[in-house]
C-alpha cells in the first residue's frame, strides 16, 4: 500500500479564504519579515535534503563513479559518457519499454476497476455497501511492505493457496508453477498486487464524489429514456471529470515511481528481466556499483516523470485556483 | 426484474468483497496455524489457533530494536513535522507575503517528490556526512518526506477557522502569537490528528531508504525485518505471517482512527455560539 496523500487534506477550506486576498477594511495583513521566519525552517529542510539530493544527482550523473572512486573519494568527470552508455545499452530501452507496458497495464485495470467497483457502491444496499468498503479499506490499509510478503506467500512455488485453488480447478498445470522464472511472469504478480491494493483509493473516492451529486439529475435522464451506458457518458463522466483527469495522472505517477513491490518481491529478477526505470537504478547503483550511470538512469527516469507531473499540476491548478 | 438485479449487484459485491479481503484473510489465518497446517499441499481452512509463530517471530535476535526503532524514526519524524508545518501552513493560510505562490508551488512539488528514484543519491550524500545506519538520518529524511503534505493538510485545517475568530480575540487584547495559541490552536486538534497519522503510515511502511540507508541490523527498521525475513527464515510461512500482521496492527489501527476523523465541526459549532 502507498499512504494517499492525496486524501489528505480535507478540503475544509471555507468562504474565508476564497475570493481574492484584497486589502480587508479595518486590518492589514502584516508583511515584513514574520512570514518569512515561518516558513524559513519548512524551506531549509526541504532544500537540504531533497534539493540538494536533486542537484547531487544531476552532478553525479556527469561523473565516473565506481567503486574505486566511492572508495578513494575522488571526482572524476565524464562529460555526458554516462549518458552515451545508457542511451546505447539495449538494457535500458528494455526497461524504458517495459516501465510503459507496466505502467499502462497497471494504469487501465486500476482506473477500470476501480470506476466499476465505485458505481456498484454508489448502486448497492446500505448494508453490502458497508461489506465491500470494509474490504476495500481493509486491503488499502496494508503496508506495501506486508502485501508484497503475504502475496510471495499466496503465489509460492510448492504451498501457495493460488497453485493449489487452480489444480483443484482442472488447471493440473500449475501444480508447483513457479510465477517468479520469468520477468514477464513477476511483472504479472505485481500488477495483481499493485491493482488490488489500489483499486480502494479510485473506488471510494469515486464514491464518495457520486454521493455529492444529485440523484435528479439521474431520474431526469432516466424519465427521457437513457440507458445506464448513455447516463455515465453523458452525465456522470462529464461531472467528475476533473476527479478523472487527476486520479489517472496521480496513478500514472504513483504507477511510474513503484519500488518496493517490484524490488520486495523479486528484486527485479530474474536476471535482471523485471526491472523496471527506478528499480534498474537502484540496481545499477548498490548492486554494480555504477553510481554515475545510476544517477544517469535515475535524471531520465525523473525527466518522464516530469512530463507525467506538468500535466498533474496543470490540473490541480485548475481546481485549486481560488484557493491559492 | 428489481430483484434479479439486486441479486447479481449483491453477487457481484461478495465476490469482490472475498477477494479483496482474502490475502489479509489469509495472512492473520497463516499466522495462527501449527506448522503442520502451514506446510501442508492442500490448505486448511479449519485449524485451531496457535501463537507459536508469534512467539517465533518476536524470539527473533534484534527484533525489539526494531520494533524500537521503526518507533523512534515515525513518532520523531512525525512531531518534527508537525512542529515545522504548522508554522508555515500558518504563514501560508493567513499571512499575505511575497513569495507565497511560490512556496505553495514548491510544497505541492515537493509533495510528489520521487523519493524511490533518489535513493542511490540520498545513499551517496548520507556516506559523505558519514550519516549511514543512523536512526538520526532516517528521521530526518521521513520528516522531509512527511512535511509538504503536513504543511499542505494543515494549511487546510487552519483556513477552516474563521478570520473572525481570531480577530475578536486580538480586538479582546491579544497578540498575534496569542491569538493563534489560544484561539486557533485547540480548533486545530482534528487537523493535528488526521496530518499526524498520515505522517504515521508514511514512516512505519517507509521501505527503500532504510533498505540503502541502514544496512546495519541494529539500525534497521521493521519494514526492513520484515522483507529479509523469509531470506532469513527460509519457509518458515507461519512465522513470516505472525511478524507480518504484527507489523499491520499499528496501520489498522490508526486507519479505523482517521475513519473517525470529524472535520470542520468544531469551528462551525464555535461561531455559531
């Protein structure tokens, strides 16, 4: 599970703050160097620790950094080599390409599911409302850490419940299959692992925007004639598309930046097959001890990422603009 | 026709409901099984209960220093960044300054930093100070990595108090800095609440950094323990399970917390007075 930080913040923010900050009669807001020294230790931490972990990774990818340099402290600079050496190694674009197919495939199930499993909450009874979300949140709430374990367990080779429930099925066999011998086969298991623990996050959320609109609306458009296909395109789709719109790119992201699962579960093997951009560069830099190209990989991998984010940002600003 | 379709919507939602619900299922019934029902080819469904694997799992050399740990590193990271947000949520909330669009920017930014992609670099810079396998590190990386959304969730909560309130307050005599302590603060209480045990499930479940940060086992935290667990272990399932849902409870527990999160209330019950 990824902590949502998204669902965060309530937005609680009332009438006071909207409207634009104009001069109010009888205060002035205070200018002058109060605020300043407010925000001052917020600014120093993050520039200390992220940004200068964003400027030594930029630095370092134009370095020759192996583990004779890591051991006798010294810069050596490579101009763009370590760039030319990823951009030339079939390695990479494996990962490029398969980073993609992973995040897409992750993408559309997540999404697809999860907009079905919302409108069948905004459809059920109270009471099986209540089991499903229960469910929902309950696999939500697991650490990412503890469902990459549990799923190694459910998918083992010899005494894994899902070998077991498909040969007693009539699938004789996957008796004793091991999912962990191909990349393609691991992949398969962390986006079943990544879908099921996100489904819950689009789902509620999904459902709780469905209950903020009117049920009107929908009697209107049902007394007219339309099909229930015909009110979720014309109606539905249209009134949370923004709640769309950011909830795919917050996925893509999320999607995108996944470590833990694919690195917990098969530490990108085997031979290196499952790796996806940030696992490869992890794994480029701690296990070969090539931290220039590792910091190569990890500046291209943000460069995709920031392409993704711009048109996040683009949204939120749309939604958030009488806020700021 | 009505109930053929209540049938197939309520079918639908118990075969979801089961599926969601089986690998946590399966998890907390795995670590209450003798070993025999765990090592076995065909899975019990029915078995009585045992805590042998938590007595196992807990025997384990080292694991009270990581369950010590992983405490320090999330309660320290999380107060630090309560402390620090709520100055500049309050800054950005009610105080007109130059700059504020951007650091409110650079909070949403921030806020979606790609930490994973970091790592190799965080591992770098941490050698350099010679900070490796320091809980003081950790700390301050999951302060860092908990801070924009606390300034941002904050920001949310301290907009929600009325203007009006603070200011009768400093017409009744009190400063700024007193307005806010007597005035804003207690309303803030749900906000601390919510921001603070976000910040909680972000730092316990924390996995990568630790993973190149703090290779020393005495340094290590339960997300840690608990990946290397089996490597350690081999197929000893039942034990892996039992550290597994050990390690859940304290999650579970602050998510049926926040289920409870009750927002905006308190102010609008305080200017309708």
């Amino acid at each position: 599970m990824t902590v949502h930080i998204e669902d965060a913040p309530p937005d609680v923010s009332g009438a006071t703050s909207k409207g634009p900050p104009k001069r109010r009669t009888g205060r002035r807001l205070p200018t002058g160097w109060v605020p300043y020294l407010l925000i001052l230790p917020s600014i120093a931490a993050l520039v200390a620790v992220l940004g200068w972990a964003l400027v030594q990774n930029l630095i370092i990818s134009f370095q020759e950094f192996g583990r004779r340099q890591l051991i006798s402290r010294t810069t050596e600079w490579a101009g763009l080599d370590n760039y030319r050496t990823i951009l030339e190694d079939e390695r990479f674009w494996d990962a490029v390409v398969r980073t993609f197919f992973f995040m897409a495939a992750n993408v559309v199930l997540i999404m697809g599911l999860g907009t079905l499993i919302g409108l069948l909450l905004h459809a059920l009874g109270k009471k099986m409302r209540l089991v499903l979300a229960i469910s929902l949140v309950a696999a939500w709430a697991m650490p990412v850490t503890v469902s990459t374990t549990v799923f190694r367990w459910l998918f083992d080779q010899q005494l894994g419940v899902v070998n077991w429930a498909l040969s007693s099925i009539g699938f004789s066999s996957y008796e004793e299959h091991n999912w962990f011998s191909s990349g393609a086969s691991t992949l398969a298991i962390v986006t079943i692992l990544i879908v099921w623990a996100s489904v819950p996050f689009v789902a509620l959320n999904l459902y709780a925007g469905l209950t903020t609109i009117s049920g009107e609306i929908f009697e209107a458009a049902r007394m007219d004639g339309a099909s229930n296909w015909r009110l979720f395109w014309s109606i539905l789709a249209p009134i949370m598309r923004p709640f769309f719109m950011i909830t795919t790119f917050l996925e893509i992201i999320w999607v995108f930046k996944a470590f833990a699962q694919i690195y917990a579960l098969n530490a990108g093997g085997p031979n290196r097959e499952s790796e996806t951009l940030p696992v490869m560069a992890y794994v480029e830099g701690m296990s070969q001890s090539q931290y220039g190209s590792a910091a190569a990989i990890s500046v291209l991998t943000l460069v995709i990422l920031l392409v993704a984010m711009s048109f996040y940002f683009r949204l939120i600003f749309k939604q958030e603009r009488e806020q700021l | 026709m009505r109930n053929a379709r209540k049938l197939w919507l309520n079918g639908t939602a118990v075969i979801l409901s089961a599926l969601f619900l089986f690998p946590v299922y399966w998890m907390f019934s795995t670590s209450f099984k003798s070993s025999t029902d765990v090592l076995t080819d065909d899975p019990v469904f029915l078995f009585t209960p045992t805590f042998d694997h938590y007595e196992t799992a807990t025997a384990v050399e080292l694991f009270w220093t990581y369950v010590g740990n992983s405490f320090i590193v999330t309660i320290g990271a999380v107060l630090l960044a309560l402390l620090v947000a709520l100055a500049a949520s309050y800054a950005i909330a009610r105080m007109q300054f130059r700059g504020r669009r951007g650091m409110v920017l650079a909070v949403m930014m921030a806020q979606m930093a790609p930490w994973e992609i970091l790592i190799i670099v965080v591992y770098l810079n941490a050698r350099d100070l010679e900070m490796l396998n320091s809980l003081l590190t950790l700390t301050l990386i999951y302060f860092v990595m908990a801070l924009p959304f606390s300034i941002w969730t904050l920001r949310g909560f301290i907009a929600a108090v009325p203007k009006e309130l603070e200011e009768s307050a400093m017409i009744d005599g009190c400063n700024r800095a007193q307005a806010f302590f007597r005035v804003i603060f207690p309303l803030l209480a749900p906000g601390l609440m919510a921001t603070s045990l976000f910040g909680f499930i972000a730092a316990w479940n924390e996995y990568a950094m630790v993973l190149v940060l703090n290779k020393d086992p005495e340094a290590a935290t339960l997300p840690l323990w608990l990946t290397q667990f089996q490597t350690n272990f081999g197929n000893d399932w039942g034990a892996t399970m039992a550290a597994s849902t050990m390690f859940t409870v304290p999650v579970l527990i602050v998510f049926v917390l926040l289920q409870r999160r009750v927002t905006g209330g308190l102010a609008a019950g305080a200017v309708k007075g």
